[in-house]
C-alpha cells in the first residue's frame, strides 16, 4: 500500500512539474475538419489575448505585442506541416488560417479579434499581410502581383496590397475616403500571396454525391453519373475574380476528374478530333441550365469547372472555362479564350481552320461556343449578334 501511495504521489509531483515548467502556460489542443482530414493544433493560453477596444493603431499594436510575447509557435508549425503535407495552394492554406482563427475567436463574437488572428497568423505564416482601419471597420490586405479586378487595394513601396476581408462589408466599405494604414513591421513577412489555385484537396470519397448530368447528341441521349462535393462552394465562396489564366487553370478534385474525363475521352475516342471537341461543346452547352451571374448572386462572379459541374445554372464565363478544361485534359490543343463587351468563348486550333477563325500569332483558331444562343451553333459559327462586336483575346494556351 505504501509503495503504490508512494507511486501516486510521484505521479503527481511528476504532472505537476510538466503543468509548471518555466514558459509554458496551460492550453488546449483543437481540431477542425478540413477539407483535407483533420487538423490539430495546440493553442496555449498566453494567446488567448482579449480585444474589446476600440480600432487605433495603438490597440493593434499592443495585441501583436502580447501575440508575439505569448507561445503561437507550435499553431503556426502545425499550420505550416499541415500545408506541407497537402501541398496546399495560398488560397487553400488561407481558408486553413480563417477556421483556425475562427477557433481562437468566433468572427461574429468578436469581428476585429477573428481579424486579428488571421492577420497574425498570417504574417507569422510569412506573408506580407497589413491592417487599416477607419471607424470600427478593420481591413485586412496583403501583398500579391496576381491581376485581381473586383477588389480594393493599395499601394506601398511600389508593392500592392488587395483586400482580403472585402466580402465581410461589400457596401460598406468607403472606397471614396482613405483608411489609416498600422505601421507594424513583422520580421520575416516578406512573401507575396497568390490567387492560383493549381490543385484541389483530396476529399475523402465519402463526401462526395452523385449527380446525373445529360445531354443529347445528335439525337441520342447521354448520361453521366460525376462525384461532386459541396465544399468546393465554400472554397470558392469569395474568391475574387482573377485573370483569365489563372481562372482557366483550375483544375477539378481527383474524385471528379476520375469520373467524368475518363468517361468523356471514351465516348469521344472513336471520333474525329472535330467531332470529338464538337461533342464537348455541345456537351458543356447544354447539359445546365443558363443563369446570368447577377441574376444568381447579385454580381459577376466567375466559377471554376468543378463549380459548373456542382451546380445547376452558370454563365458563359463559367461554360468557357469548363469547355476550356475538358478539351485541354482530353486533346491538349492550342487555345485562345476570347471576350466580347458582354461574352467569352473559346476558339480552338485544328489542323485546318473550321468555319469562323481567328488568326493569331500566325496560326488559325476556330470559334467553338460553349453557351446555349439562339441559334444552332457548329464549331466555327458564332452569334450574329456578336459578329459586329469588337474582341480581345485575353488568354493564349499553348501545350507543353
């Protein structure tokens, strides 16, 4: 009895030491289920750092001070494993960043707070990320070379600097009256962010559904059954609308492409190259429903290929995109991707021109339009009401 008393007691004593360590303070270990699997980190008390005061440059300062004094190594090691390990694009980890602040503080609890999290989260991740604020609106920017159209930024040391909050105030954002910039340097922030979504989590099978998609050709009925996973809306959810290479190089998640592009080169095998990229066009034309992106969200929006598959309406930019994906992954042609005031399409370079081509660069492209219009459109047509307009061609794929 002594002997086990006295094994309890050493237990105790030896616990107790851990808890007391010189440094380390009590924490708790939290885990969010991406997109990925689960993610683990270990948020330690002395980061659990209160803000109720109002915005100034002051009281920012002072919670990075207290960030910065306090253990957040471990969080941003688990970040950056996590990221290495999934391989993850910057707009991916960033989504990985927003859950994680949204555990050390709720966004709607405490907006600025959950702001501030992702900020130093962020910068301590590497990035060049900066704060302004005006009123009780806090801005969250960091610095990119991408070309993206729809969102604020600013410019510093011959740097620019976009908007990453934007969606949480839409309207009310001032665009009209100048926000007060937070001089706080972070070392080691010095990365530049990147839109390009190169490569798509690997979901676990068991959250992806089934969709019928159908068309007719020439006659006959074509049906197909493609995996596709909700979850892709939320990644895509406020992603800005980038250029038109970038947007066009989105790929879709495995689950997806392995069940609609081994399916699609299959049905079009057997036929010509002309009659194969006709098959996809028509098949991207009207297997879904056409839908105007203001009538659908109230302003443009342009939707990756795994998106259009998802969901039941897209417009042209979203059909251009996906016909753009599926004649790249199946026939690897040349391409270029052409904007009218108020339509995007995709010519594609044969052998031999068919119909209405356009030349560039010293070789013919042939017009093939994704988007349902009034008339039956074959490859090298395009809409009469379209054939007085002025274009530009705003992407040139050329295989490697």
């Amino acid at each position: 009895m002594r002997s086990l008393c006295a094994f309890l007691s050493y237990f105790i004593i030896a616990s107790s030491s851990v808890m007391l360590t010189p440094g380390h303070t009590y924490g708790q270990q939290t885990n969010i289920d991406f997109y990925n699997g689960a993610f683990q980190f270990d948020q330690d008390s002395s980061i659990d750092i209160p803000f109720s005061d109002s915005l100034s440059s002051t009281s920012i300062r002072r919670f990075y001070t207290q960030m910065d004094n306090g253990n957040y190594r471990s969080v941003i090691q688990s970040l950056l494993d996590y990221r290495a390990t999934h391989q993850m694009n910057d707009w991916l980890y960033y989504q990985l960043v927003r859950q994680t602040a949204q555990q050390m503080s709720a966004k709607f609890d405490n907006y600025a707070r959950y702001t501030l999290y992702k900020w130093f989260l962020m910068t301590k991740s590497g990035f060049d990320a900066r704060l302004a604020y005006k009123d009780d609106q806090l801005i969250f920017y960091v610095k990119s070379d991408d070309d993206i159209s729809d969102l604020p930024y600013f410019e510093l040391n011959k740097g620019t600097y976009i908007c990453l909050n934007y969606h949480d105030y839409g309207e009310l954002f001032d665009r009209k009256k100048q926000y007060t910039l937070v001089d706080i340097e972070v070392p080691g922030a010095t990365n530049g962010f990147s839109y390009k979504v190169t490569r798509l989590p690997d979901f676990a099978p068991q959250k992806y559904i089934e969709k019928e998609i159908e068309f007719k050709y020439n006659g006959k009925g074509y049906h197909f059954n493609v995996k596709v996973n909700e979850e892709v809306n939320d990644i895509f959810k406020n992603y800005p609308i980038v250029d038109f290479e970038t947007y066009f190089n989105i790929p879709l998640s495995k689950q997806t492409y392995e069940s609609l592009i081994p399916v699609l080169a299959k049905y079009t095998k057997k036929l010509s190259t002309e009659k194969g990229i006709d098959y996809i066009m028509r098949f991207t034309r009207y297997a879904f429903l056409y839908e105007d992106d203001r009538a659908l969200y109230g302003q443009e929006k342009r939707m990756p290929p795994e998106q259009t598959l998802l969901n039941q309406a897209s417009d042209c930019d979203d059909r251009a995109a996906l016909f753009f994906y599926l004649v790249k992954e199946i026939y690897n042609l040349p391409m270029i991707a052409l904007r009218y005031p108020t339509h995007v399409t995709i010519a594609v370079q044969f052998k031999k021109p068919v119909g209405k081509s356009i030349l560039y660069q010293g070789n013919y492209y042939s017009i093939c339009e994704a988007t349902p219009q009034n008339e039956n459109l074959g490859i090298g047509q395009l809409a009469k009401k379209h054939q007085a307009e002025d274009f530009e061609i705003v992407y040139h794929y050329t295989p490697h």
